[in-house]
C-alpha cells in the first residue's frame, strides 16, 4: 500500500494538535513539571526550534489547502510536483518577512 500526501498531511495535523493538549494537561495535572518545561521553553534553543515549528505549520496549512485543491480535482494529482512546489513557494513568500 502507498502512502499519500493527504495522509501525511492528517498525520500532521494530529501530531501539531497534540502539543497544546499535551501542554494544557500539564499544567492542571502535574504543575511543578508544567513550570520546568515553561522555563526551559524559555531558552534560546527552544527560541529557534519555535522559529521551525511556526514554519511548519504555515507549510501545514498551505499544503492542507494544496491536497483540498487536488481532492476537489483529481485529474491535477498528476501535476503533484508542481504543485508542492508552488506550497513550497507560497510558504517561503509568507515567511520572508521573519
């Protein structure tokens, strides 16, 4: 069985929306290990890794719209790489100004 984009894409979308429970559970469940992780979250490394987890989910959100696009159409799933790379194109545009 092969893989597909659109399943790479739900699979993300899971995974990003996972954090914020994860973090929300944390902090009603166990506050002192909620207060260590703010801290290190505060560090210049998780600064950076921020950076990249904001670019994801630009990506996300613009591929999501990519593989909708293909769904609603799907003669154009030959055209595939074109079309990553205009989502590629499309992300980095959005992303110039950081």
């Amino acid at each position: 069985m092969v893989v597909g984009t659109a399943s790479y894409q739900r699979v993300g979308g899971v995974v990003l929306s996972d954090h914020p429970v994860y973090d929300m559970s944390l902090a009603y469940f166990n506050v002192p290990v909620h207060e260590t992780m703010i801290a290190l979250f505060k560090t210049p490394a998780f600064s950076v890794l921020e950076l990249f987890l904001g670019a994801l989910l630009v990506f996300h959100a613009v591929n999501g719209v990519r593989v909708a696009l293909l769904d609603l159409k799907p003669e154009l799933w030959a055209k595939q790489q074109l079309a990553t790379r205009i989502s590629l194109a499309i992300t980095a545009v959005i992303l110039a100004p950081t």
